[in-house]
C-alpha cells in the first residue's frame, strides 16, 4: 500500500514514492497538496448553514463571494470577486453590485446575479445558525426579495437604514456570502429545502476548488476547477485528512506523507523544527479559547460565581507550558489586530480572591459539568480548570467527546459550562460584539443559536444596545471607544471567561510556499499555495 492510501484508509489515490539511502519515503505529488487537520467540527458544507472552523476552510475554496479578501494580502482588506465594483446610493442604504462577466460554476453554469440575489435570499429564508450576519440589516423571509434582488447584470442589496459600507462588505466575505448555483441547487430541492438537504454533502460553487468528497470524520478531497476566472490552481487535488493526534501528524510530515500538519503541539512542533526539509510559520488568528457559564443555572449565574471563575484560570501556568508559543494570554472578546481591540488582562489566578467572592455567593461545594471537543490542547486546559475549580470545593465533571456532539450541546444551552474556541466571521469588530455582547431576545423560542450570549442564556443588558449604537457610527475614533468601553463592562458582568487568543503554528514541508491559514480575519486558502 503506498502512502497515500495508507493515510487516505484505502482511498483509491496513486502518490508517487522514491527511494532514499534511507529506505522508502514518501513524497506528496508535485501538483497536490496533503493536509493533516483536525476537521471533525464539519458539520455542513452549504454555506447558508456551515458556522464551524474547518467547514469555513472548505467554503473558501469552493465558493466564490461578491467580494472576498486576498490571502496575499489579508491587510487590504475586501477585495472584488464576483463583483467587479458597487456603488452606494446618496442615503447610504442601498449597495448596487457590478457581476464578473464570463465566470461559471463547476458545472458549467453563468455566474449570474440572479445566483447572487437568490443565494443571499436563500440564507435569510433558510435561518440557520449563521443567518444573523445577513438579517442583522433588516432582511427577513418576509422581505428579503424585495430588499435584494437581480437585475440584468446588477445586484441591488438595501439595507434597513444607513450602516458603513465597509461593515457591509466585511460581512459578505464570511461563509454564508457563498454564491451558490440556483439551477444546480434547486434542481435537488427536497420537500421545499431549497436544496440544503443536498449542499450538506455536496456543492455547487464557482470557486477555484471543486468538492470531490467529504467523508465525516475522515477527509475532504477537492480538485482545481480549469476554468476558475482567476486561473487554474497549480494544487491540482487538496485532500484534508482529520488526524487528532499530535504525534501522529508530525510523523506523517516527517515521513513526508503530507505537506503540512495544523495541529502539532509545542512539544512536537519543536521536535518536527529540528528535521530536515522542514519548516514552521506562526499567524495570529482571531481565534479565542473561553469558557461559558450557563445562565440558566442557579449558582453559575449568580455574578460573584461568575467573576469566581475568572480568578481560577492559571493563565500564565498554561501560556508558559503546555500551549506555550501557540496562544497569548487575551481576555477581551475583539481579537488582537481588530479594530476597538482592547490589552486589558485584569484577571490573574488568585484562588483566595475566588474564595472570598464564592463566599460573598453563598456558594459551598458545587459540581457540574463541563463540555469539552476531543482536541489535546483543549482536554488539557479543562484538566487544568478542573484542578484550580477543586481548590475552591467545586467539582468539575469534563465530558469529551467529537465537536459536533458537544457544539449540539452547548447550542442546546445542556451544558454548565463550555470550553470552546469562536473565530470572527468577517473583518469588522461587529462580528464578536455582536456574538458575545448581544441578546435582544434570550428567551428559547429566538432559537438564536449563532449568538453566544444566547447560547449561554445570557441577557447582556445594555451591552445589547450598545452593540447596536456601535455598529452605525460612522466615525472611527468614536467607534473604537464605544467598543473598548464595552469590553470593560462585558470583562466585569458577563458568563465569559476568554483566556487566550489563539497563533497557529503550522509545520510544512519547506517547498510548500504561500499557504495561509487565514491569519486573524478569515479561513484557509489554497489556490495560490506552490511546490
């Protein structure tokens, strides 16, 4: 078995093997690009659903968007794609979009904007879990086909009232921006789905990948799309392989059975450094590692327990160990790099000062449970917790188990507490604040699943309102206060304990060059990447 199939389990995939003065060894074909990647989050690849890490890398690849973000150049910000340019109406409120002329889907389709203002309706009506990035602008399924809509060559989107356009286009380059062929998609409609039956294990997208496969828990496989308006990739096939192990990664890599490992811990990255034909490239991501106390429960909501729980995190003893060169210490809900990003870590472990305010609560001896996805690192960091919780009589029961299993918890509001990463869906400020700090409705009919406050049964108050006087003003100053502001009162009264932000280290094979993992503000990409 060569050793493609070997890491493949028996996938049918030839990869080309030579002989060394050392044995065998494996190399990954000139024009494909093996990744080992914990991907076991995918729950959905249709983007009108698809809220999840890895899921947003596939999207990316596959899925072409009225603007998207260079991953040559993540600084300058929204670029076009399958829009050319816009133009904004004198009061501010309605965007017309230009379409690229020429471009096709992978099967063969126009990209037309009729696909455009059919797949942005399409994620408004659907309402899945990611549907409040659009309907944060007064779409709904009642509305939404007046409000957005295809003529000839343009797409005309009117919002509710006047927001900055950057904000706009910020939130078009997420996931659920995703320009989907209406034909191909409503030609596999089931019972009035509009097709999300279907997109959840296939696609319809224009971008320079194509979906090959996606075995659940296993791998994805994509091949270059030859008639992508950009150009044909030079990756020919991409394959993801869900590896979980640290070191099972690393020795795939040093094996050379892969071009990169994403999940390698300090330990290994360190070892796989000192082999030769190696190399390692750090980003920072957007990326925060937090807890959430359940709202719902009698003694987490009580706010002396919840600011308890801040002062029994050993920041500095899981920074300076075993997540050491991966995460910084970072309390505030806005990424490092954002705008209205806050430095302010006021939280130390202080077990004596947890004592007092569990004492102030009225709190002796508590047992619950945590939730927790089956990552080394995150198993490690609830095993920490769980030993500075017992310092203080509370007993922390951790159940693991596989993303999708303990995200359908927590989405459930069935878990005392979460331990879990959030990444920002599109560069703008907007896109945390308005996850962590905003509620208008907690109760469980809102079914508000894509916020975390309300996942966490969390009603945050005046933050909600904030939140939303923030996102329509226009001036940058005065903006970037309200947001440090907010970050300050959230640090004192919310369920939230955020504790790092995440720098991803991934380890290549040093003829890999141009690979991205997205940096702080976006997913994946793998078009440009080269051998």
């Amino acid at each position: 078995m060569n050793a493609l199939n070997r890491l493949l389990s028996g996938a049918a995939i030839g990869l080309a093997v030579t002989a060394t003065s050392l044995g065998a060894w494996a190399e990954t074909p000139a024009n494909m690009l093996v990744i080992a990647h914990r991907i076991d989050d995918v729950t959905t690849l249709d983007p009108a659903e698809s809220f999840e890490f890895a899921g947003g890398d596939i999207s990316r690849n596959v899925y072409g968007r009225l603007v998207t973000l260079d991953p040559m150049d993540l600084a300058a910000g929204y670029t076009p794609d399958l829009a050319t340019d816009w133009e904004v109406s004198e009061d501010g409120k309605t965007i017309t979009f230009t379409m690229r002329e020429g471009v096709t889907f992978h099967s063969g389709n126009p990209v037309r904007a009729e696909d455009a203002a059919f797949s942005l309706q399409r994620a408004v009506i659907l309402n899945k879990t990611p549907a409040f990035i659009l309907t944060q602008f007064g779409f709904t399924p009642e509305n939404v086909t007046e409000m957005i809509k295809a003529d000839g060559n343009t797409l005309t989107l009117t919002t509710d009232k006047k927001y900055a356009t950057s904000f706009v286009l910020n939130c078009l380059t997420a996931t659920i921006g995703g320009i989907v062929d209406k034909e191909t998609v409503m030609a596999n409609e089931l019972d009035g789905d509009m097709g999300n039956t279907w997109l959840k294990t296939n696609s319809a997208g224009s971008g320079p990948y194509k979906l090959d496969g996606w075995k659940p828990n296993e791998s994805v496989s994509l091949s270059s799309y030859p008639d992508y308006y950009g150009g044909e990739p030079s990756m020919k096939r991409v394959i993801v392989r869900h590896v979980i192990e640290s070191a099972s990664q690393r020795l795939l890599l040093e094996r050379g059975d892969i071009d990169i490992a994403r999940n390698l811990n300090p330990e290994d990255i360190a070892g796989a450094s000192a082999e030769e034909g190696i190399k390692i490239e750090d980003e920072l991501k957007g990326r925060l590692m937090y807890l959430a106390l359940n709202q719902n429960h009698p003694v987490l909501s009580k706010p002396e327990v919840r600011q308890a729980f801040k002062y029994l995190v050993d920041y500095e003893g899981m920074k300076d160990s075993f997540l050491k060169g991966q995460y910084s210490i970072h309390q505030n809900f806005l990424p490092a790099t954002y705008l209205g990003a806050s430095d302010e870590n006021p939280f130390s472990l202080n077990i004596e000062k947890a004592k007092e305010l569990l004492a102030e609560a009225g709190v002796e001896g508590l047992e619950i449970e945590a939730g927790v996805r089956e990552a080394q690192e995150r198993i490690e960091i609830a095993q920490s917790v769980q030993n500075t919780l017992a310092q203080v009589g509370i007993k922390l029961n951790i159940t693991v188990g596989t993303a999708k299993q303990i995200l359908a918890r927590y989405r459930a509001r069935d878990l005392d507490v979460y331990l879990g990463a959030w990444g920002p869906d599109y560069p703008d400020p907007q896109t945390n604040a308005g996850t962590f700090a905003y509620n208008p409705d907690n109760s469980v009919e809102a079914n508000a699943t894509g916020l975390l406050a309300w996942r966490t049964a969390w009603n945050p108050g005046d933050l909600t309102e904030k939140v939303e006087a923030a996102v329509t003003e226009t001036d940058r100053d005065t903006r970037i206060k309200m947001y440090q502001d907010m970050q300050a009162e959230f640090r004192e009264v919310s369920p939230f304990v955020i504790m790092f932000q995440q720098i991803e280290q991934s380890a290549l094979r040093d003829n890999v060059m141009n690979f991205s993992t997205g940096q702080a503000v976006t997913s994946a990409a793998y078009w440009q990447v080269t051998k």
